[in-house]
C-alpha cells in the first residue's frame, strides 16, 4: 500500500513541539484503510503543522515491524515527545486517542 517514508510537517513556527507518529498497517485491510485515514484526520485537526508521521506497511517491511514489536495492526507508536505511546486500533475513538497522544481537546 505505502512505502516507509516519513511526512514532514508543513510549516509550523520556530518554537512548536513537533509530534513524531509511526503507524503500522496490512496493506489495505479495512481497519487498516480506517486507521490512515482517522489519523491523517486527526493530525489535521489537532496538530496542524506540527507532527511528523510515517506509514509502515507490515506486509512490505515485516522484519522492521518485528524489530518494533509491533505484533497487531494497525498499531500507532507515538515516538517523540515524551512520554510514549502505543494504540492498537482504527482509531476511531478520537477521545481515546487524543488522551493518549497527550494532545489538549
């Protein structure tokens, strides 16, 4: 489906905290399709101009995903800043995802 290539942000000022997000997924299953889609929603919404994310297909890439320990996906790993998070899902509970990735409604 997508090839491992992390996305920049856009733009964003000098002092803003840039979110560092990793995802995994299996090609074009639909809770897969689901969670590319939530999440570039969700970074459009909350962190506009501030995160950095990849895409990692584990069916492309299955020795990166096991050196990760990613065993389930999709699975999102937020990297940076601290602390670290891991969501197994579509991400579909904005809520629950937003909570986790620290990031204010």
């Amino acid at each position: 489906m997508r090839a491992a290539r992390p996305r920049k942000p856009k733009s964003g000022a000098a002092g803003t905290t840039v979110v560092v997000l990793r995802l995994y997924i299996a090609t074009s299953g639909p809770n897969s399709v689901r969670a590319v889609a939530n999440l570039e929603d969700i970074c459009k919404k909350h962190l506009p101009g501030a995160f950095s994310h990849e895409i990692i297909d584990v069916l492309e890439f299955p020795k990166r995903a096991l050196a990760d320990g990613i065993l389930v996906t999709p699975s999102l790993a937020k990297l940076s800043p601290s602390p670290a998070a891991k969501i197994v899902g579509d991400l579909s509970d904005r809520g629950g995802v937003l909570v986790a990735l620290g990031i204010k409604q």
